[in-house]
C-alpha cells in the first residue's frame, strides 16, 4: 500500500508524512505530516474574524473576504516539526513520539503579516507579536486549559517572507492545517507556524504564556533557551531505509534543508567511518525549501550497508554526529544513518 501519512496519535490527531510522500519536492496536501496539540477547533469561515490589536496605532479587524482583497504572495516552506526525530535520542524523552517524518514541504499562500503590521502601526514599544490559536484545552502539568499561543519577535513578524496564509498547495486551507488562515513564519520549527489564527495582539514586554516557556524550550541540565529556527539538516529517501537494492552502482538522493541559510555541501558516508564523499546539490524550489542532493556509489560489498547524510548550510552550521540532547526532545538535526540489503550479484554477472 503506498501510504501517504503515518498516524502517531489519534486524538488530538498527529501524523508523519510517509516515506513515499516525501520522495516529491512539494508533499502533497494529504501527505503533510500533521501536528496538533488539541482537538481541531470547529471555525466557520464565514463568520471568521481576525482582530489585531495592542500597541498599534489603529486597532483593524480582517474577515477572511477582507485578507482576499490584499495583495497575495506565494512561498515554498520546508517546515519540520521541532520534535522531528526524537525517537532518536537517548533516553528518548517525553512527548509525540516522532520518528523522521514530522517534515514537509508545501506551497503556501497568503497575505504578508508585514503588510498588515504597516496598516496597523505598530509602536515602537512593542517588543513581539502574540498570534492566539482557536485550539485549546487541558495539559498534565497545567492548573487551567491552555490555549496555543506563541510570541513572535517584531523583526521576524515583519518580515516580507512571513505570511497569514489561506491556501495551500493552490487549495485553501484544510481544517487541519489550519483554516482558515494560519501564520507560516519561513525558516522557523513548525511551533512558530500558529494554525486557526483568532487574534493577532502587540505586547510591549515578552511572552510568558504556556508554549513559549513550558514547553519549545530546550532544556539541559544548565541552561533553558527557547526553540526558534530550524537546525541545519538532512534525510535520504533513495534507497528507502529497510530496502534491498541491487549490487552494482547505486544512485543516493535525499533533501537537505535549514532554517539558517541555503544549503551549499551534502556529503555521504558509505559503510560507516570517516570516509564521506561529495554529493551533487540542486537547486531548491525557493529559499525556504530543502535542496535535493544525489550521488552514484558503489556499494563495496553484498550484504548490510549504511549510508548517511550529512549538510552544512550558508552559515557554517553543520550536522552534527552526535543528537543534541535535551529533556523535551527538540531540535535532534543529527546524522541519521539508514541501513539497505545489497543483494548477491548474480553468479559470474560483473558488478
């Protein structure tokens, strides 16, 4: 069967993208891994409004008919679930259980958060954004149902690239990608990404609410800081993880991606070791979608084989060896090997 999503939890309902689905350089909608923290808000677009207030000049309210009146604008977003790969670390810590395939790749469109900003006027004093979420609900470690909110600092709002999206893959928006109208903030794990936008509030001192200090924080045993733009990182999808593959030259390709800068260098390693070789990097849908890489080896023998990828983007940032490990389990961009089958050759057949 080729599946298009994984399933994690069913309610509130979490999903990988399927291997097969991330083959493609835009997942398809109903392949997008999916994550939510509660149950999909019922939001009737009709009656839909969205107020922005706080330290603005003039307090605006939009309706979903008001934002299809403003210039539009498209962006190709890689966006990864901060918890992708949190399976891989050890001891595996507590939260979605997320194996490799909490990340996507869409074509979102939308209105820019900047354009909006300007009619407002924003204060000098403010300091970030705060976009509410129609979902809420009860959390283990809360006294009072939460409802997701995020702060987003005024430079990042402002950003032309930063939308309030309303279509997806040319399509509006599906409930549970967070119509009507959802902020993709280019670049950033998929935390920033607020789904069913309900208000939109400028505040003059920083955020304190549950999901930006309780949770999206990196914690190690001596520091805490805050989950922001996406590390530096790589898959391959070809060979698929668990495949057998024949003897004989073997085409290697996967995606590399960063919340950085541009990839510039995708390596291989065959077999384990110190040995990595270049792979070829291509050109990548936009500035904020992951670059596809590809390199013919040879496998040195029939049997088990690992091969892993490694990507170091315009900054400098490198995959690292090791998972950074922290106690909520975010942000692990580390190398992550897969392992194929190579087949016997043929008796007599050359390789």
């Amino acid at each position: 069967m080729n599946e298009t999503r994984i399933p994690i939890r069913e309610l509130p309902y979490n999903a990988e993208s399927a291997p097969s689905a991330l083959e493609r350089a835009i997942t398809m909608d109903g392949a997008h891994y999916v994550r939510s923290n509660f149950a999909v808000p019922s939001i009737d677009a009709a009656q839909y409004t969205l107020p922005i207030d706080g330290a603005v000049r003039t307090s605006l309210t939009l309706t979903l008919a008001d934002l299809a009146t403003w210039p539009q604008h498209e962006q190709v977003v890689t966006m990864e679930c901060a918890g992708n790969d949190r399976l891989g670390l050890r001891p595996v810590p507590p939260g979605e259980p997320w194996a490799s395939g909490a990340v996507a790749t869409a074509r979102w469109r939308g209105v820019r958060l900047a354009e909006v900003l300007a009619r407002v006027g924003v204060e000098p004093s403010a300091c970030e954004l705060v976009a509410a979420g129609a979902d809420a609900g009860p959390r283990d470690d809360a006294t009072h149902p939460v409802r997701f909110e995020r702060g987003l600092p005024i430079d990042v709002a402002c950003h032309p690239d930063t939308l309030l999206a309303t279509h997806m893959n040319g399509q509006p928006l599906a409930p549970e990608h967070g119509a009507p109208v959802r902020l993709i903030v280019p670049g950033w794990y998929g935390m920033a990404n607020v789904k069913w936008v309900q208000q939109l509030t400028l505040v003059t001192t920083p955020f304190e609410g549950y999901f930006q200090r309780a949770r999206y924080m990196y914690v190690t045993p001596q520091s805490a800081e805050p989950v922001t733009r996406a590390r530096v990182k790589s898959m391959i999808t070809s060979p698929r993880a668990d495949s057998r593959v024949p003897a004989g030259p073997l085409v290697v390709e996967g995606w590399a991606w960063s919340g950085q800068g541009s990839i510039v260098q995708v390596d291989i390693n065959v077999g384990g070791g110190d040995t990595w070789v270049p792979a070829e990097v291509g050109d990548a849908a936009g500035p904020y979608a992951w670059a596809p890489f590809r390199v013919e080896i040879t496998p040195p023998h029939a049997g088990r084989l690992v091969l892993a990828s490694r990507a170091t983007d315009a900054s400098g940032a490198v995959q690292p060896d090791t998972p950074p490990w922290n106690a909520l389990g975010y942000g692990n961009n580390a190398v992550r090997p897969i392992v194929v089958q190579v087949t016997a050759p043929v008796h007599g057949a050359a390789i």
